[in-house]
C-alpha cells in the first residue's frame, strides 16, 4: 500500500511539473486594464528616489570606526559566563541619506 502511495505521488508530481502553464497565455482583462490606467503617475525624473513630499535625498559619505566584537584565543563555548571583547576596527566609509529641508540631522543618530 505505501509503496502504491509513493507511485502515485511521484507521478502526480511528474504530471503537474510538465504540464504546459496556460495561464502565462491568458490576455489581461479590459477592467484590469481600465483600473490600472486611472492611477496617477508622478513623473519622477531621471533618479527614481525622488518624490514630491521630500524631494531628492542628499548623500553624505561618514568616516568613523566600527565597532568590532571578538573572543580571546581561551575562549570555551561551552562555559556562558565569559563575555565577548569589543574594540574599534578599521575606519569605513559609510552613506548616509539627508533629507534636504533638514541638512544638518544627517549625523543625528
């Protein structure tokens, strides 16, 4: 009976994933077409970002340290009561994206 039961699910997937998708066929219906037409469209220029309520966002390039985590050469996963060291890494180079009414919150946090 299993054996039965495993045949047929391996034919009925067989069948399923060959059979051609009609669907992709299909025209697109005339209300669909209709509807989608009396949205508004904002044309936003060449950069796709900018809209009508906050305009374009200003790209500030930050440098500043990370901050890095690391465990000392000792150190056993099995036992929980030692704790992780951190210290600054490496200076990097970060973007940040300023509102242009408000320039100078770009560094708030």
């Amino acid at each position: 009976m299993r054996s039965l039961l495993g045949l047929f699910a391996l034919v009925s997937s067989l069948t399923v994933s060959a059979a051609p998708s009609f669907a992709a066929d299909y025209a697109v219906p005339a209300a669909a077409v209709r509807h989608a037409s009396s949205i508004p469209y904002i044309d936003r220029g060449p950069n796709p970002y900018c809209g009508p309520r906050c305009g374009c966002p200003i790209v500030v390039h930050v440098r500043h340290r990370s901050l890095e985590r690391y465990y000392p050469s000792s150190f056993d996963p099995r036992t929980r009561n030692e704790d992780p060291n951190y210290a600054y890494g490496r200076v990097r180079t970060y973007a940040r994206f300023a509102n242009p009414a408000f320039p100078e919150r770009v560094l708030d946090y």
